[in-house]
C-alpha cells in the first residue's frame, strides 16, 4: 500500500489524529486507522505517535491507508447525466433517489457502481467503495456533483472544498414564510441524541461542528417560500437542519418534519379539491450551482443543474395556487 502525507488544515486544530484520517477517508473505520497507528505506520513530523495525539495547525502526517475492507464496488448501468467531462474529473448532475456510495443495507444502485460502469478511469483514495467520489449529496438531493479520475486531482479538488473556496448554491422549497429576504445562520450542529439518521443544532462542544449557511428568498408565496440556499460549511444535512431550524423545513423532507410530500390538498382548501395530485414526494432541495479551479489548468469553472421536474412541478403549483 503506498505512503501518504497530509497537512492538517485549521479546522483540523485539536482533533485526535485517528479521528483526522477517518474523516480523510471515510470508508475506512476509526479502528482501522489505530491499527495502523499501533503497527508505526503513521508519523507526525516525522515521529511516531499515539493514536490520541491531537493535531496542530499544519502538522504532517505521514500514513498507510489500512488494507481494504472489502471488493470494488461492481460496475451498474445506472444513466447520468455528464454535464462536462476532460481527461482528470467529470461534473455529473446526479438525479434523485440515487445513493453516492454503498453503506449499510444499500450495497446497490449507487452513483458509485454507476461510476465504475461508465468511466474507465477513477479516483480510489477515498477507498475501493468511493470510485471517484470527492464530495456527496443525500440519497434524495438532486443536482451538481464532481468526481475525479485520479488520486492527484482527488487531492486538489478536496483541498479546495476542506478551504471553502468551493461555490455551492442550492434551491430549495420551503414550508412557511422567512422573516428576513436574506441572512445568514451560524450554529453548531451534532448527531440527533433521539434519531441517529437526523442531526440537530446543539452548543458548541463535545462532538458539535460549526455550520454556517447563507440564504436568501427568491419568492414569497403564501406559506411558502423558494430559497438560494449557500452552504458555507458541509455538514452532514446541513441545509435541511438549517431550515428547520429556522421553522421552515424543506417540502417533503420527511425526515425534517417537512411532510411526506406536497399535494394539492396542501395548496388549496378540501372543498375544491376533487382530485388530490401530488406534485413531489422526496425533499425539495437541489445543488443547482457548483464553482471550483479546475485542479490542472487554474481556470475557475462553474456548472448549473437545470431543475428537476418534479421540483419545477411542485415551484409552479405553489405560484400557481398560493401566489401572494
């Protein structure tokens, strides 16, 4: 397995050094990582160290990823659409209800198996399980993704997105009406202590990470709102905990108490429905922008993902029966 070195980054400052490299590369477990650090396969500075040793502002880390943990994610044909394509990444608009990588209970139907069937040439630094993956989006979040063909450009592209020089611009709608027509949310946020699959905003401390979004409304409707949503942070949810945070989840986020879906019969009052459509049935929540230096050339490029069209359903249903 060949050697690899890291620069821990300022936001790294005061993790256990375990816990860095598992967030280096998720597919491989905490445990794993000690092993490794037991056997002298991890220096820092050029020293041995203990796997309890907390990080410094650009410490180096010298390492051996652990052996794998299981076979390549097999090849699926599963379409996509390529929104740009070269010889060292590919932006992809990943549809919805497709998961990125293979976890528990869903070893199946991945953009990562997708991947593997139409691209010869992938990234495997994040693991034989995440073929090219250097950022991801929830099973139901459609929209702009980047993947890269080898492990350089892997470490180009993370680089940028771990020093928030990634663009990200999401579209969103959401139930209620937002005070401000723009703003920003800053919170820490951790793991639900009642739901292990929700997170939730919390006090700074323990396990808690800074989150911060910008936001901004687009249109006001009655009950509702449609938002450019500009996550500055990426934390897990983070866009769909902020909003219901703020009281106005997400439509059809059901795991965020936005509703199973959006129906007519949410728009309009029982009497004058006489059949009940229903316009979208996962989160309405979309990476519709994604801006990045191309990690060869310098170039900066930007790529949109036009909206679904069961977001553009449910966006036209809401201006058409609760315009203000």
């Amino acid at each position: 397995m060949q050697r690899m070195r890291s620069i821990a980054e300022p936001r790294a400052h005061g993790w256990r050094i375990d816990h860095y490299l598992t967030r280096l590369h998720p597919n491989f477990s905490r445990a794993a990582f000690q092993r490794e650090i037991e056997l002298g396969e991890v220096t820092l500075n050029g020293l041995p160290v203990k796997t309890s040793r907390k990080l410094r502002v650009n410490d180096v880390i010298d390492y051996r990823l652990p052996a794998e943990p299981d076979q390549t994610v097999p090849p699926e044909d599963i379409p996509l659409d390529v929104l740009y394509e070269d010889e060292h990444l590919l932006v992809i608009n990943k549809q919805a209800n497709l998961i990125v990588h293979p976890g528990r209970g869903h070893w199946s139907g991945t953009l990562a198996g997708a991947l593997q069937f139409h691209f010869d040439k992938l990234s495997d630094i994040a693991g034989k399980h995440r073929p090219g993956i250097v950022h991801r989006l929830d099973r139901d979040t459609s929209g702009v993704l980047v993947a890269a063909k080898d492990n350089t450009i892997h470490h180009r592209l993370t680089r940028q997105f771990e020093q928030r020089t990634v663009e990200k611009e999401y579209r969103a709608l959401v139930w209620g009406e937002v005070s401000f027509d723009r703003d920003y949310i800053e919170t820490y946020v951790r793991v639900s202590f009642r739901n292990r699959e929700r997170m939730m905003v919390c006090p700074e401390g323990d396990n808690a990470r800074f989150a911060a979004t910008f936001y901004e409304v687009l249109e006001r409707f009655r009950g509702f709102c449609w938002m450019r949503l500009c996550p500055q942070t990426g934390r897990t949810h983070q866009l769909r905990v902020h909003m219901h945070h703020l009281g106005q989840p997400i439509v059809a986020d059901k795991l965020y108490e936005g509703k199973n879906c959006l129906r007519l019969s949410d728009l309009l009052p029982p009497a004058q429905v006489t059949e009940d459509e229903t316009f979208i049935e996962r989160q309405a929540l979309h990476a519709f922008r994604l801006a990045f230096d191309h990690p060869v050339t310098g170039e900066r490029l930007a790529f949109e993902a036009p909206l679904p069209a069961d977001i553009r359903r449910a966006l036209e249903a809401v201006r058409q029966y609760r315009a203000l």
